[in-house]
C-alpha cells in the first residue's frame, strides 16, 4: 500500500500527502515506540519525485531524509521462488482457514459472544 501511496503522494497535492509520510516516519522513529515500519518499493524513493518542481523536490528529500533505506536486490529467479513457496503454504492453510472460519460462525450461532 506504501508503494500506491507515494505514486498518489506525488501526483495529487504532493505537500499534504508528504506531510503526511513525514509524521509516520516521525512517528515510527520516536524511540518510546519501540516499532518498525518496513515497507518495500520496486523502484528508489526518489524516482517517485518525478515530474516534481524544485521546492517539492526538496520537501521529497527532507521526508527521504527520515526514513532508513536497504536495498534489497535479489534476482528475479529468487523473488519468484519465495513467491511459489508462499503459494505451496497458502495452498496448505487454506483448509484450516475455511474450518477456522466454520468453526466461528458455529459458535457465534449458537452465541457463544456475548
């Protein structure tokens, strides 16, 4: 989703949706909060920028500035091998999904939650 946003970010009022990426990343790095915010991007932050004047261009490397960067670059026989082992365990947990679910809409019936 982070991926959309930024595309959207940089195409429809680019200083608010900035804004709005710079107190996440804000917020993410505040040491109280003992999170990660990790997300991935198929292409460098700033590509993103694109079509940008100067001033937003600027504003684009500030929010850059707060967010720490690893790349990540494994070839596409890799990526599309952990895409098919992802496939084999959804394939697997797809039935103990469907008698999880099942299983809730028993109990809810019977009303179990109240």
């Amino acid at each position: 989703m982070y991926l959309e946003h930024l595309e959207y970010a940089a195409k429809e009022n680019p200083e608010q949706e900035l804004y709005f990426i710079q107190l996440l990343a804000e917020y993410a790095n505040e040491e109280d909060k003992n999170i990660f915010f990790i997300t991935t991007l198929h292409q460098a932050f700033d590509s993103y920028a694109h079509g940008l004047d100067l001033q937003q261009r600027k504003e684009w490397d500030k929010v850059r500035g707060r967010l720490k960067e690893l790349t990540f670059n494994e070839p596409v026989e890799q990526l599309l091998f952990i895409a098919s082992e992802y496939e084999a365990v959804e394939e697997a947990v797809l039935p103990l999904r469907k008698r999880l679910m099942d299983y809730l809409k028993r109990l809810n019936l019977q009303k179990f939650f109240r």
